[in-house]
C-alpha cells in the first residue's frame, strides 16, 4: 500500500500539469473507494495536494482545491489533518 502511496503523490506532484491534472482527475474519481487508504496516509497525500496549491496552472489549483475540500469533508477524525498542515 505505500507503494500505491508513493506514486499516486508523484503523479499529483509531477512537473507536468497534464499529468498532475489527470491524476487529480483520477483521485476525484476513485477518491469515496479508497477513503479509508487515504486516511491512513493522509500525511502523504495532503503534503502533495497542498503543494499543488501554489501552481501556475489554474486547473490544477482548482482541481486541489476541490480535492483538499473533498477531503477535509470525508475525513472524520479531524485530528488525522494537523500533522500534515503543520509539517
């Protein structure tokens, strides 16, 4: 599983904005199925979808913001979300 981890975040973080924006496009989608993955390493996967944040490419920011939205909703124990925002 931290495998999966450990490429999905390249790909949202990768230099291309075509590819960060289609695996933000594809997070979106399988994001409800793969909730409680997430949750377990939400560190990782917030760290990527804040940096992308700060992009030049006005889709990508939309798109993680919609993202970070998602998850912030999803996630009960909000406690899971301090840690990666102070780091």
């Amino acid at each position: 599983m931290v495998e999966l981890a450990d490429a999905l975040c390249k790909l949202l973080n990768d230099s291309n904005a075509k590819i960060q924006l289609s695996a933000l496009d594809n997070f979106n989608k399988i994001f409800r199925e793969i909730l409680p993955f997430v949750e377990l390493y939400i560190q990782l996967f917030y760290k990527s979808i804040i940096t992308n944040l700060g992009s030049s490419n006005v889709g990508v920011r939309k798109n993680s913001e919609s993202i970070l939205k998602q998850v912030n909703d999803a996630i009960k124990d909000k406690s899971l979300l301090i840690l990666p925002l102070v780091s």
